[in-house]
C-alpha cells in the first residue's frame, strides 16, 4: 500500500510534509479499541490486526473516493 497522506501534515524548512501517516493514524486507533476488547492477547497479534483493520478502512475509503 502506497497512501502517505498525512493525518497531521506539519510543514518543515524544507516544505516536506512530515508527521503520523492516516495509516499510522487509523492503526493507532485499531489498537485501542483492540486492547479494550482483546487485552489477553500477545502484542504482535495486536500489532497486525490493527495494521489489517487500517489497511482495510484506506482500500475502503479509497474505493469511496474514486466512485
């Protein structure tokens, strides 16, 4: 996956845009509504469903913004 919006665009010298990616974002999301619902578990299982869980609401929200 190639999407590097930015959720929290920050302008540097440069005029880069730098800061947390929306995947970086929505997966940070994932994994706390994760932990509340599934704590028991190990951290890497955690980890890539969050990522999975990002990844699906970018392919989503993508599939919305082209139609």
């Amino acid at each position: 996956m190639t999407i590097i919006e930015q959720a929290f665009p920050m302008h540097e010298r440069d005029d880069a845009l730098k800061g947390m990616t929306l995947r970086q974002r929505y997966a940070g999301m994932a994994m706390q509504g994760l932990l509340l619902s599934d704590a028991g578990r190990e951290a890497q299982y955690l980890a890539e469903n969050a990522v999975e869980f990002a990844d699906a609401l970018i392919a989503e929200l993508s599939r919305e913004k082209s139609s």
